[in-house]
C-alpha cells in the first residue's frame, strides 16, 4: 500500500502530517527553552541551526538513499523542517508572555515554569501557532510537489501534482494542458492556503488587529 494513502491520500494529507510533527515537536520545544532558558535555550538554537543546514529537499534524498522514496519520507523530511520553525515561534512568544503580569501571578501562586508555561503560555501563543501553521500548510503543499516532482515523494499509483508535471515536462509541445492543470493547481492551492494564514493572523492576532 502507497504511504500517501496510509497518510491521507493526498497533498493536503503529507502537508498536514507534516505540519502536525513540526507543531507538536516545536511547539514542546520552543515551550521548554522559554520555560527553562540557559542551556535549554541554547539547544533549541543550535539545534535550529543544525536542521535549517539541511533543507526538506537534501533530507528527503537522504532518506530516500536509505528507505527508497516515498510520502512518508516526504512527511518526515518537510516535517523535521517545520521544527525549528514552530520551535523558534513558540519560544520567542513564551518569553514574552512569561514576562507578563498573569505569569508573576502564576508564580506566586507556587506554579512551576513548566506548569505556567502549559497552563498559561500555550492558550496565550494559541493564535499565533495556528497561523504560522496555516501557512506551513501552504509551504507543505508545495514542499510536496517539489520533492514527487524530483521522484523523492509519493510514488505511483499514488497521485501527485509533482510527478504529473515531471511526466508532462516530455509532452509539453504535443499538450500542453498535462502541465498546465497540475501547475495552476499548486499555485492556487499556495496561494489559498498562504491568504487563509494572511486572514487568520489579522483575525486572531491582537496586534495585527490594532494595526488595521
């Protein structure tokens, strides 16, 4: 069975899955370096630095060097890039809102960092998270087509606007709508996904709010 179909079935299924590790890793990350700084804080940076050296492309060829290509290397390859970013996101909010008036009290309340930092930090940095996570969507999308268009993603008979546009690439003189459709298809898919984070961010985000 093609690992696209255990993931989801489809672009939106690799993009999602990966975007669910990036959060989930990220987020416990980024939470434990503005919990804990000093050494925690360190870690997170360089180990950021470490997985931004290895872009989801160069990854997923490692991988595929390994396991053979496929959705599930996709999946991790994109994901283990998602990371840092959440990683990164959720560290600076945390830092921020642990400075704040709620987080002294939490404090005097005789609430541990960690406590105050899932109990307090999380809901707060909430709005935040679901919009870099609606555009990392986006990038997922297009991250996926890019890896199946070089043969490192999904596999047939799995279906992937990467590998149509591979496989049109050939045909192009004789017909060119094979590449036309699957193109526009990532494109507006990008674009949806990228102006649904857009609209999120001035929905959820005080600031952005305030700035309009």
């Amino acid at each position: 069975m093609s690992h696209t179909v255990i993931i989801g079935g489809s672009h939106a299924g690799v993009a999602a899955a990966a975007v669910a590790i990036g959060a989930v890793l990220g987020c416990a990350a980024g939470l434990a370096a503005a919990a804990f700084g000093g050494f925690a804080q360190t870690v997170l940076m360089r180990g950021s630095d470490l997985v931004f050296a290895f872009p989801a492309l160069i990854t997923a060829a490692i991988l595929a060097t390994i396991f053979g290509p496929g959705a599930l290397n996709a999946v991790i390859a994109i994901g283990l890039f998602n990371i840092p970013v959440f990683a990164r996101l959720t560290a600076a909010s945390g830092r921020q809102l642990l400075a704040r008036d709620f987080a002294d009290a939490a404090r005097l309340a005789g609430k541990s960092e960690a406590r105050i930092a899932l109990e307090h930090v999380l809901p707060n940095a909430a709005p935040i998270i679901a919009t870099q996570a609606a555009t990392l969507f986006a990038v997922g999308i297009l991250a996926e087509a890019g890896l199946s268009y070089v043969g490192l993603g999904a596999q047939p008979p799995a279906v992937s606007w990467g590998r149509m546009l591979a496989e049109a690439q050939t045909l192009v003189a004789l017909a060119p709508q094979l590449a036309l459709w699957p193109g526009l298809a990532i494109a507006i898919t990008v674009f949806a996904g990228t102006a649904f984070g857009e609209a999120l961010r001035a929905r959820l985000d005080p600031r952005a709010a305030r700035g309009r």
